[in-house]
C-alpha cells in the first residue's frame, strides 16, 4: 500500500504553485512568480458562456520556428534510420543462420 508520504509529493514546487493560483485569483497579476504572463490571464467570463477555456483568450503561433522544424524532421530521419538498421540486422542474422544451415547441410552431403 502506498501512503500519502510516498503519493502527496511536492515537487516542482507544487505546493507554492497552489497557494500563486489562489493569490493570482484573489490579487490578481502582481502575484505572478511561477506562472507567466502568457500562461495567465484576466478576464471576465461572458454570459455566452463560449470563452471558459485558455485557447478562447490566448492563440498559439501555428507556424513552427525553424528551429523546431529541424529538430523534428532529425528526430524522424534518425527514428527512420534507426528502424531500417535493426531491419538489416535481423536480416543479416537470418541470412547468416541459412548459410550455418547451407553449410552444414553441405558438409553432411560431403561426407557421405
């Protein structure tokens, strides 16, 4: 069994992050310490109901930095390349069992 010693943990701060999101509710921004400007935001919520979630107040750049493209497509060719050499590798084992085999079934026609 666990108990809440080895459950209830804080790390990251996590107990100082609690207490900023009541201060940032109760005094607003002037509070922030851990949290960024561009992960907090102050708002009033509508009567539509239609705005409750971050993406409804803060929009994210779609294009990707360049930076983060090449990472990307290096992660992908190095995943690409790393399949097709266990590929081979199995391959060339097998391959290397069928001559083992071939040769001993050689050597066994040799000797008769």
């Amino acid at each position: 069994r666990s108990s809440k010693d080895i459950n209830l943990r804080n790390t990251d701060n996590a107990e100082e992050r609690y207490e900023e999101v009541v201060k940032l509710v109760n005094f607003g921004k002037n509070c922030l310490n851990y949290f960024t400007e561009s992960e907090y935001i102050e708002d009033t919520i509508s009567l539509e109901g239609d705005d409750w979630n971050f993406s409804a107040h803060h929009r994210a750049e779609p294009i990707a930095a360049e930076e983060d493209f090449r990472k990307t497509v290096v992660d992908y060719l190095s995943f690409k390349a790393a399949q097709a050499i266990r590929k081979n590798d199995k391959m060339g084992k097998q391959q290397a069992l069928a001559w083992q085999s071939l040769r001993e079934i050689s050597g066994e026609a040799g000797a008769d």
